[in-house]
C-alpha cells in the first residue's frame, strides 16, 4: 500500500503541553516559553521525508488501514534542532500517532532566525504532523441523513463562544459500504475570521466534529458499490447561534441528487402558452430546501412571457428537485433559500 508524504503545516501560537514524553536532548530544559518566544513562521533546513514518514507510520495503524494526525510541542536548541517535545493530541487516539511524531522531532533543523525574524533558540514551536495512505478519496456523497442547524450549534464548544464566528474542520473518514463513516480524524482548517489560536480550542472543535460524525448517512445501494477502502473528506462548518452564516446560508456549488424526467417537465409547458403558439418560456423561481434536500414552498419571482403560466409552471417543476442536504461550505442545506432559473421548450 502506497503510504503518501506528511502534512507538515503551519504553527499555533500559545499553545502548552496536554502530555509528556521524554527529554530528546541532553541539553538543561529551557524556561517556559512565552507569547512572545513561540515561532510562528519557521525556516527548515531539514523535515522528514516521505520515506521517514512511510519507516515511522505506526504499525498499528497501518494494520487497519487506519489515517491520522498528531501535535506535537517542542523548544528549539542551540542548533535548530528540536528538544524537550511532548504530544499534545493526537487522532485517533491509542494508535501511536503520537509516538511517531516524536519520533520525527529528531530530524527537524530549523535556521537561526525563522521567516519572521524571530531569534529561535529556546523558543517554543508546536508542529502539526498527519499521515495519508494512498487509497481512493472521496469530496463528496449522496446523503440521506446529515446533522441538522440545531446539531450543529449544540457541538459548538461553550469554551469558545465569543471567540470565533465560525471555523471549518475536515473530517477524514472511510466510508463505509453500509452508508456510515468510521474510523474518522480531523483536520481544523486555518480561516483568517476564525480567532482560535490555542490547542485546547482546536481540540474542542475537531472533538466536536468527530461527535456529528454518525449523524451522517449515505445512500446505501450508492455506498454498496464503494472500494474498500475509500476516504471521504467532510468538511464540518461551526457557526455560533445568531451568526450570519446561519442568516446568509452560503451553499458554495450546488449538487444535484434528484432532477425531475424530461417528459414531466415538457408536459409542465402551460396550456396557455401551447394555445399562444409559443414553443419556449422562462420563469425565476425561489424555493425553501427541505432536511432531506427537496426543494419546497417554490414560488416564482418572475416569468418570460409575462402572463402566460410559465410562473406557477416553473414553481411545479422546481419541486422536483432535490440538492445534496450537507454543501460543499460544510453547512446543512435545510432551510436555506434557493433561486433559480427554469427553462421549459415543447
């Protein structure tokens, strides 16, 4: 099995060690690290290699096909080299993620001075490390079932509130050929309107999307004809009670997963317009998305040739239907505002 390179990202700030490990240098610890001695934009001189991230992937993981992801915090030696590292999380848990990412800080070298500037010995540095396995990748699914608004703002960590408008995690899951995910981790993405900075805060949203992770389901004769093993990748959007994402709903691309037949929407052509000699017409129409992605309460907005039908024609074929209920923004689909153009031809 092709296992792939590591995700070697960006840095937190002020973050502090969750658990502990054994010193990797022989060096005096250094003190305590403050705000003002954590790296934000380190320059390499040596990172593990895709092979170093293949000879250390842990071995109990890759017996269960299984992908993850750990922290880990560190000082910064004289030389650049890494010391003093601790886990901070890791996911899933139990399957020596952790232990590995130790293992890396060996071969991390940092230069003197990182992009910014920043003096580096004796500073702090927390690095996020994850593991891939080169299986078939999924960004989407037809689901049936999907965590609702209410879901989603009771995840939202309390810890947080008022800190953040809204942050976007990533799950990483197999799926399943029996419509249900397992196996999932996660992965916060970096928002510049997302003040969460601290691990602990990043920790509670990606626990939180692990929580909504069963309240996904995919269509089952869909799902029983996947690969095994295939990933999907879910993107999980929080948003606090009375943010504006809930207000403007954004739907990003829409995915269709139910259109209406041909023949229905060529006998929807009204009469009136039949009878006018017309062979064409057009109307704009507004619909409300239903949990399980229908298109309801559709009515129209404006219809070309005025007068003739193509309105209340166009509301009818509308319902007919049916978008993904999860978006591609992360965000359930239920009960945001759809509007769209309908085109009819006899």
């Amino acid at each position: 099995m092709k296992i792939l390179a590591a995700a070697l990202s960006g840095v937190f700030l002020g973050l502090s060690a969750a658990a502990g490990a054994e010193s990797q240098a022989a060096e005096p610890p250094p003190p305590p690290a403050t705000s003002g001695s954590v790296v934000t934009a380190p320059v390499w001189v040596h990172k593990p290699t895709g092979d170093d991230m293949a000879a250390n992937y842990p071995r109990r993981a890759l017996d269960r096909n299984l992908q993850g992801r750990t922290d880990i915090h560190c000082f910064i030696g004289s030389a650049g080299n890494l010391r003093d590292c601790t886990v901070l999380d890791e996911f899933p848990e139990g399957m020596g993620f952790g232990t590995s990412g130790l293992t890396l800080a060996r071969i991390f070298q940092m230069k003197p001075r990182a992009a910014d500037g920043e003096k580096v010995e004796r500073a702090a540095i927390t690095i996020p490390i994850s593991w891939t396995l080169g299986i078939p990748t999924l960004q989407t699914a037809p689901w049936t079932s999907v965590p609702t608004q209410d879901d989603v703002i009771g995840a939202y960590p309390p810890k947080v509130a008022g800190k953040a408008d809204h942050v976007t995690v990533e799950l990483h899951c197999e799926a399943q050929r029996s419509g249900s995910l397992d196996d999932c981790f996660p992965q916060m993405k970096r928002e510049p309107q997302a003040a969460v900075s601290g691990n602990e805060e990043v920790i509670a949203f990606e626990k939180a999307a692990i929580g909504l992770a069963n309240k996904f389901k995919m269509n089952r004769p869909w799902a029983a004809t996947l690969p095994n093993p295939v990933q999907i990748i879910l993107p999980i959007q929080f948003a606090a009670n009375g943010s504006e994402i809930w207000k403007s709903r954004p739907l990003g691309k829409v995915e269709w997963i139910g259109v209406p037949d041909p023949k229905m929407i060529q006998s929807a052509f009204p009469q009136p317009a039949a009878q006018a000699g017309l062979t064409k017409g057009s109307a704009v129409v507004e619909c409300v998305v239903a949990i399980d992605g229908q298109l309801t309460e559709c009515a129209p907005q404006s219809e070309t040739p005025p007068g003739l039908g193509f309105g209340s024609a166009a509301a009818e074929i509308a319902q007919r239907f049916k978008m993904n209920p999860w978006t591609e923004t992360g965000l359930p689909a239920a009960g945001a505002q759809v509007r769209m153009p309908v085109e009819m031809a006899r």
